[in-house]
C-alpha cells in the first residue's frame, strides 16, 4: 500500500467504483501496509494484510464472486492458487510495469506473464498499445485508459463475474 504507482491508482478506482455500484462489496488482500492502508480500510468493506499461507488459505476459501488481481505482484503470488483451488473468475490487471516495457521496446516475451493472461478470464490494459503486444482470446480484454476509467473496470468485472470462468471447470 505505497503511496504513488499503481496502488495509488486502483485506491481511486476502488472508491470510484464505490460511487457507481454500492452493492458491491470490496474485500482488499493487500501484502503489506503503507501509507495508503487508512484510505484503503475507508474505500473497501474490507482490508486485510499478510501474505502467509494462513491469511491467503483464509481469503480463498471464501465465497467471494470475483478476484480482481490489479497488477503483476499480485497475480504472481495469487493467481496459480486461485486457479487451481477455486472456480471463481479471475481478472488480471496489466499495466506499464517492467514486462510490459520490455516486451514492447525490446521484444521480451515472460513466460510467467503469459501463463496469467492464458489461465485469466479476463484481462484489463490500462492502454491499447500495450494490450497489442499480447496475446489475449478475443472479448476478454478491456483497454482501461490511463487514468483508469472506473466505469470500463466495473463493466468488465461485473461481465467476468456473470460469465463466470470460461474455460476451466473445477470439481468442489
């Protein structure tokens, strides 16, 4: 929860998207505190902090309709737990990070960035340029804008939500 970068960013989001849809509930796993943690607790229904297998065996055996993974750190550690133990519908949020400047200016291909946009339901790209240098099934993909446009953020979770995973069936 650092102040500037992407966490600034997706705090504005999150209490945007607050303001268009009250009935969703935001429950926020953030791996360390920060300065931002008090506007983090005042923007989501719920804030909890830790990485440890307990705190994260905690989160994913909860009911929740959707995880939203708003950037590489979070889907590196999150995403193959939640892929292989649950069904929910994962959406991966890709930005200007390393990767993603390496692979357009210089060619770079990540395996590990690519396996997350493959076993994702959904991806957001905070610009159309970036979204180009990937490979990503059509119609899964929304192209936020930089600044993030909360209303396109909340249209595509609220879309992955009711489509639910499309491509993987997990028996419970």
């Amino acid at each position: 929860m650092a102040s500037g970068g992407v966490e600034e960013r997706f705090l504005d989001v999150l209490r945007r998207i607050g303001r268009e849809d009250d009935s969703i509930e935001h429950h926020v796993l953030a791996f360390a505190g920060g300065p931002l943690e008090a506007a983090y607790r005042e923007a989501a229904h719920a804030v909890a902090i830790g990485c440890d297998p307990e705190t994260i065996e905690r989160h994913l055996a909860a009911p929740y309709d959707l995880a939203h993974l708003p950037f590489e750190r979070c889907a590196d550690r999150l995403m193959p737990e939640i892929v292989a133990r649950s069904a929910m519908p994962v959406v991966f949020g890709k930005g200007y990070d390393m990767g993603g400047l390496s692979r357009l200016d210089e060619g770079l291909r990540w395996r590990a960035e690519e396996a997350m946009l493959a076993a994702c339901d959904a991806a957001t790209f905070t610009a159309a340029r970036l979204a180009l240098g990937y490979d990503v099934p059509a119609g899964h993909t929304t192209i936020l804008g930089d600044p993030a446009d909360p209303r396109r953020l909340l249209q595509a979770l609220q879309a992955a939500c009711a489509a639910g995973p499309y491509w993987r069936a997990v028996d419970r």
